[in-house]
C-alpha cells in the first residue's frame, strides 16, 4: 500500500477552494480491484464544499496503491478502504517591509558573471528564493550595441516591498 499522507497534499488545494477560504474534512470510501488499483471511489462525508470532495476523489483514485485483500486461498479480491482527507487552509505570513537588490554582469558572449544578491529588511526571509537566481542563471542573450553587435552590460534590479 502506498502511504495514505502522499495521496493528497497543501500543494494540491484547488486554487478556487483557496480564493474562497474553502476548508473540511472529507470522508471517502474506495473500491480496490484485484490488481490494487482503485476502481471506484464515492464519498461518505462532504467537507462542505463540492470541490474539495472532487478533489479528494481524483487525486485518491490517481495516486492510492494497495496491496489487493486476498480471499481463503490467498486469490486477490475486491475490497474497500475508508479514510478522510482534511482540507486546512495553509498558514500565509503576510510580507514585510525590505528589498532584495540583484546585481550580475552578461557578458558578450550570454554568459552571467559577477553575480550578487543583497537581502535587507524583515523581508529578507520571504524573499530569500530570490537569492536562487544567481545560482540558477548562467547564460542569458546578450545585450547588442546600437551596430547590433554583443556587449558587455552590468544589470541591478531592485526588488522593494513597502507595506503601507
């Protein structure tokens, strides 16, 4: 059997569900063929909202893996299997004032050289993937002169966040 908690996870909230706070409990049941596959599942408990309950269903029927029950001869069978999926509105910390200030160099030839990024502020810590961006970006087109020939170019972009 695959493990229960990886069939639906956060990162599967419907979007719409999201916008519109949507958040229970749903209550499931599953039919699983002889091959563990689930073949049916229908649910027993809405969490109060339609879309999660689909949700749950889809995502359950796409990623749940069982062994099949067996019957006194040790055939694989048909059998069922109940659970509940809660649906929690993940936690969002709400930004703070700072800013993030991305320097790099493209030279001639595409290739990102001198490549820095400063964090300041409380923001800092919400906008620390932006520090990935260095390590991530190694070639880019080059910047052209005005003979659309390729020159070197120092680039800064300054990312601020002001909470007013």
């Amino acid at each position: 059997m695959s493990y229960p908690g990886s069939w639906v996870m956060t990162a599967d909230y419907p979007a719409d569900s999201l916008r519109a706070n949507e958040q229970g409990t749903t209550g499931f049941t599953v039919t699983v063929d002889t091959q563990g596959r689930v073949k049916d599942c229908r649910i027993s408990a809405s969490s109060g909202s339609p879309r999660l309950d689909e949700t749950t269903c889809r995502l359950v029927t796409q990623r749940a893996r069982f062994t099949p029950a067996t019957d006194s001869k040790d055939n694989p069978i048909e059998g069922t299997y109940a659970n509940r999926v809660r649906w929690v509105l993940p936690a969002i910390t709400p930004p703070e004032p700072g800013q993030a200030v991305t320097t790099y160099t493209v030279q001639a030839n595409g290739d990102v050289t001198d490549c820095k990024v400063v964090l300041e502020g409380a923001a800092a810590t919400s906008m620390n993937r932006l520090a990935g961006f260095c390590g991530n970006t190694k070639k880019m087109k080059p910047y052209l002169d005005a003979d659309k020939k390729p020159v070197t170019r120092k680039v800064t972009m300054t990312t601020t966040i002001a909470v007013e």
